[in-house]
C-alpha cells in the first residue's frame, strides 16, 4: 500500500485547458505521479449556471478521489470560482483552485494597484478575482473583462494569427485605457497567447499565469503537510482520463505540453448529489 506522499496528485479541468497546469505541476514538481481529468464532454464550464458548475466539478473530484489520489487540483477558474467551497467540504484531501494563488501574485506584480483581469463569462461573473483582490488590498482597484473568444482561438491553435491580434486588442486595449500595470490570466488556456498578448501591452504589463502561480503553490502546501512525493528511482508518469472521444486529444495536448503522456482512456464519471 502506497503511503500518503507517494500517491498520485489529481487535476481535473472542464476540457483541455487545465494542461498548462499540468505542464507548470511537471516543472515544478518533477518527482510527482499525476492524474489528470478533461471533461471534455460538457466542456464549456464557463456558460453554465453555477449550481450546474458545482456539482460537475464535484463529480470531477470524486473520480480522482476514487483514483486514490492525495490532492485536488482544479485547473479550472471557473471552476475554482463556484465549485471550490463545496468541494472542500465534500473530500477529505486537500483541494486547491487556482484563482487564490493567482491573486496573491498579482498583488506582489502590482505597484499602481490598478490590476486586469480577464476569463470566460461565469468566472468573470462570479467577481471571484475582484472580491480576492479587494479582501486582500482595499486599494485595488480592479478591471475585468470577460473574454469568450479566447478559448476557440487557442483551440485552433491560432496563437499567432492575425484574427487572434484583433480580438486581443480589442479585449485589451479597454483596459490598458485604465492604466493597468497588472493583467491576470484568469483562464487555463490563456498562458499560450502570453507572447501574443505581451505584444498587445507590451513590456511594462505583469501577466499572471494562473497556471505557474497555482503550481507553486500547490508545491508550497503539500511541502508544509508533509504531502511531496519522496525521491524515485523510476520517472513519474502522467495518466489522463477523457468523458468524450480521445481521438483530438493528442494533438491538442501537444500545444500545451513539451512532453508525451500515457494514451487518454475514457471513462464515465459517478453522480455526486450536492444536497
């Protein structure tokens, strides 16, 4: 029987996205087995209701509970907006979003106060950057903006694409109009158009990557409980699980990662009441 710090950490996302939380956990955590969940065939989260949101979320978690993982992930903002209380209540491993790590590096980047946030509608509709942001600096002074198309840009791996430098400008340039110095990815597959957006805002912006700021600090919790995996002598591996077809997904993982993965197997999620 494994003990606790050898066990696998779990990441779950509403499709594809949360890789670049996977990509930034492998960097950072070289030594950990990880267990990655696309859910991929209800994926957009960021349209749904939240009272929807939660419960998939929370069948998302109870599968990687039942994989017998020590920690919860979720690469998901929108998910981590809605769904991250009730999870923490429903598991009794940790679970960590990546909206809390996201706003206290912003805060560090920030000398104006003046931060940007952008995401998919529900994430921005939840406030849960604003509200974060204001219950750790009163003098933030916050500016969001949903940004729908994003996500289909990056999908089709448009990165950088003309079409992709005009739908950039015209989400950004609203808030470079506000004198931000400060720009939170506050969605999973944003951190692949940071040069494009560098481009837009230029130099004198700080882009946060939810991604890397939620690495490290999942690093930095399972550190302080005692839950970091112990030297190996054989390669971590990363296996990844689908609710829909795997076919596309190889491809389209090969965008957010700079390593290969074990085949994508799919699988059904088991019910979760939230009552």
């Amino acid at each position: 029987m494994k003990s606790g710090n050898s066990l696998p950490i779990g990441i779950f996302d509403s499709g594809i996205g949360g890789l670049t939380v996977v990509q930034q956990v492998r960097r950072i955590l070289p030594g950990e087995d990880l267990i990655y969940l696309g859910d991929t065939a209800r994926v957009p989260y960021g349209t749904k209701s939240p009272e929807t949101v939660v419960r998939f979320a929370c069948e998302d978690a109870q599968f990687l509970a039942n994989e017998g993982v020590k920690a919860i992930v979720v690469a998901c903002n929108t998910a981590s907006a809605w769904a991250l209380a009730a999870m923490e209540r429903s598991f009794s491993v940790p679970v960590f979003g990546v909206i809390l790590p996201g706003v206290r590096l912003a805060l560090q980047k920030t000398r104006n106060h003046r931060i940007g946030v952008i995401g998919t509608n529900a994430t921005i509709r939840s406030q849960a950057y604003t509200k974060g942001l204001h219950a750790r600096n009163d003098e933030a002074r916050v500016f969001a903006r949903a940004c729908p198309l994003l996500v289909p840009l990056v999908e089709e791996g448009w990165l950088s694409h003309a079409v992709t430098d005009s739908v950039l400008h015209v989400y950004l340039d609203p808030l470079l109009t506000r004198r931000i110095d400060t720009l939170v990815l506050g969605c999973t597959h944003y951190p692949l158009l940071k040069p494009a957006m560098r481009k837009v805002v230029g130099k004198g912006v700080a882009l946060i990557d939810s991604a890397e700021s939620c690495a490290h600090f999942v690093r930095d919790r399972l550190e302080t409980i005692g839950l970091l995996a112990a030297r190996r002598r054989r390669p971590s591996f990363i296996k990844p699980f689908l609710t829909d077809e795997t076919l596309r997904f190889e491809e389209l993982a090969g965008r957010f990662l700079d390593f290969p993965m074990e085949p994508a197997q799919k699988v059904n999620l088991p019910s979760f009441s939230t009552r």
